[in-house]
C-alpha cells in the first residue's frame, strides 16, 4: 500500500465517524466494534499485518491481539502489542476503548503497560 492509499483509508475511517459519531456513541457499540471498525484499518493502512495474512504462529506475527504482559506481578491483557515480525520485545502497546468512554477515567490501564515496556503511550481520541 501506497502513502497516499494509506491517506484514503485514513481519511475515510476519520469521515465516516464524523458523519455518524451519534452511533458510535450509542451504549450497544463496544470495544470490539470500535476495534473492528477503526483500529485495526488504522494500523493495516499503516502497513501493520493485523490478520496475520503472513500466516505464521504467534511467535513470529508482527501484531499480537490481546497480548500479555506481566506488571508488578499480575498478568495484563493489553488490547494488541506491536512487534517486528519475528522479534520478542513489543515496540507498543494498544488499549482500545469504545468511543463512549472517555480517556480521562481510563488513560491509566495503557499508561502501565507503556511505563512498565519503557514504550510511548498510544491513545485514540475518536
């Protein structure tokens, strides 16, 4: 994919949930729609393989959907980890929260994972 057919995509998935950001406000639309409607294009424009289309096991995929990492002991279910294809050390994390839900009551679950991986915070505003 082409910088310019990244900006399409992008552009789109902005404009489709400006024209109908009242639905995905709406108490029924999740996490995981949220996840399927927007995140995961997002990162597939950006060049991600988010369906593993490489076909290879866990291990080696570039993005892992619900990883796991361990902080102060306990095991956390970040929504995706970011990673060279084949690499062990996760470049990100992602936490994915529907668009109702507002990052000021929530931005502390993907802060620990960031601070703890010594990695940037990635937040979605939508």
């Amino acid at each position: 994919m082409t910088k310019d057919q990244a900006k399409i995509i992008i552009e789109k998935l902005v404009n489709r949930y400006a024209e109908q950001q009242k639905a995905y406000h709406a108490a029924d639309y999740n996490e995981t729609k949220t996840r399927r409607d927007f995140i995961d294009p997002f990162f597939k424009a950006l060049g991600w393989d988010m369906d593993n289309e490489q076909d290879v096991a866990e291990p080696y995929r570039e993005v892992i959907h619900e990883d796991k990492i361990k902080i102060q002991g306990k095991v956390k279910a970040p929504d995706y980890g970011f990673r060279l294809q084949g690499a062990k050390d996760r470049l990100f994390f992602v936490e994915a929260k529907k668009p109702s839900v507002t990052l000021k009551t929530n931005k502390e679950s993907s802060f620990k994972y960031a601070v703890m991986v010594g990695t940037l915070v990635w937040q979605f505003l939508f």
